[in-house]
C-alpha cells in the first residue's frame, strides 16, 4: 500500500500542469518552463450561473491569456477585461450587496468600485487600451450556441502589469435576466456606460482574482490561435485535440504506476513464500 501511494504521488509531481487540469476539468493551458503562470477561478454574478477558469502567463513583457467559460449568453459578445490597479489598491470581486440602486441587476458602474477599472480591454484583435477598447463588442469573443468562451491571446504590457499581475483580475460581461438568448433593452434598459448599448451586454457576468500560488509551469506547445496584435480565440477543435493529448499523457503515466505497484506486489509475494 505505501509503495501504491509513493508512486502515484510521484507521477502526479511530475506531470505538467496542463494535463492536471485536464484531470480537474480545467481546460489545458502551455506555457514555457520558466513562465510564471497565475490561475483565476471565474465566479457568477448578477445570478448568471457562468463560471470559468483563467490562466495569465507572462514570459517578459509579454502577458498570454487564457480563458474557458460556460454560462454565456449563447451567440452574443462577451466584453472581458483585466480590471484593477497597477499602484498597489486591493480590488476584490463585488458581491450582490454592490447594487446599490436596488434595481436587481449589478451594473458596471456600481461592479467598478469593488474591482477597479478596466486596465487591458481582452479582445480577439487590435488594440487592448482600455479607453478605445472596452466597449469594442465587435472585437470580442463571442460564445458558442451552448453558451462557451474559449480564448487565448498574447498581448505586449508594461512593466508596471508585469510588477502587480497579483493585483488584477478578470470580469467577462453580458447577462440574460429574461433569458431570450440574446441582449435586448427588454431585460435591463440601456447601459450606463453607452445608452446605444442594452444593459444586458455590458453588465458583469463574473469575476475572478488571481490566486496567491503560481499553477506552476508546463511545456510550451498545444493550443496555438496566434498572438501579439492579432491574436485570435481558441477554437474549439484545438482545445479538444489538447485536452485528449493531456488525458492521454495521464492515462499513461498512471499505467506505469499500476504496473510498478503490481510488480512491487509481486515481489513481496514472492519474497514472503521463500
């Protein structure tokens, strides 16, 4: 039994980070060996039921961004943001006590003073400032018809992102509070933030900060979509294709234990009989 536990805790170390994603459900993510990479859990609000799991790797002045969610409001937009500060504020995610107009819905505006503002706008391609960015809808990832984001890119940032990565996080926008799978001034009126736009589209739909421990670090490889200026989001195919390698990688490095526990067992057997 101790030699079962030794060797499956052993393999476990070993294997990268990407493939125990994978094992956890996660989509898998790759990065370079020396590239500190940062995990950000996604949590529901405004009632939303979306969730998701981030990863931020920075390899110099470079910031890759991973991001797989579900929860989205099917064939629509999702603006997404890393929100906080670069100057040391502690932001954290609001909860629903943040609405404090009492109208039922979060708004951006009453979100930001509990998560900051938008400091890079994550877009599929062009520019991610945030004043010419942030509501750029039409160069956002758009979920899939079950509701999905699947996104990566890699994007230049200054050394002050670099220096206080710990201190941003990551808000994905859109809701459906009369849930007609599509964003309309029915549900919620007009934005705050651009009366051309409804409530609905710009409202948060989660937030998560980024966890205190590095994930840690995994080959470089997998999911490839692009980078730089005009990174694009992952496709569904190559995330599937990566996760089935991922899985593959696990399956078979559990088999190697099973074989060294059963030979171990073997051993002990025989060795007991003389």
């Amino acid at each position: 039994m101790t030699l079962k536990r030794t060797g499956r805790a052993a393999v476990l170390a070993a294997l990268p980070a990407a493939a125990l994603l994978t094992m956890a459900g996660s989509s898998p993510v790759f990065a370079a060996e020396d590239t500190p990479a940062y995990q950000i859990d996604l949590e529901q609000l405004n009632n939303s039921n979306s969730k998701g799991t981030a990863l931020l790797s920075l390899r110099g002045k470079e910031l890759t961004v991973w991001i797989k969610s579900e929860g989205m409001v099917p064939g629509q937009p999702s603006a997404q943001h890393l929100h906080g500060s670069t100057e040391g504020h502690d932001f954290q995610c609001p909860d629903d006590s943040a609405d404090t107009n009492g109208d039922g819905i979060l708004n951006n505006t009453e979100a930001t003073v509990h998560y900051g503002d938008i400091n890079i706008s994550l877009t599929v391609s062009g520019d991610t400032d945030a004043a010419g960015s942030g509501l750029a809808v039409d160069r956002m990832p758009v979920a899939d018809a079950e509701g999905k984001v699947s996104y990566k890119r890699t994007i230049p940032v200054s050394q002050d992102v670099v220096d206080h990565i710990k201190d941003l996080h990551i808000v994905q926008h859109g809701i459906d509070p009369n849930n007609n799978d599509k964003f309309d001034f029915e549900g919620a009126g007009k934005s705050e933030l651009d009366s051309k736009l409804p409530q609905e589209a710009t409202a948060p739909t989660n937030c998560g900060v980024v966890k205190g421990a590095a994930v840690g670090s995994v080959p470089v490889g997998g999911i490839e979509t692009g980078s730089g200026a005009d990174g694009a989001g992952v496709s569904p195919g190559v995330v599937i294709a990566a996760a089935g390698a991922a899985s593959v990688a696990v399956a078979g490095a559990l088999f190697v234990v099973r074989r060294r526990t059963a030979s171990g067992a073997a051993a002990a057997k025989v060795g007991g009989a003389v």
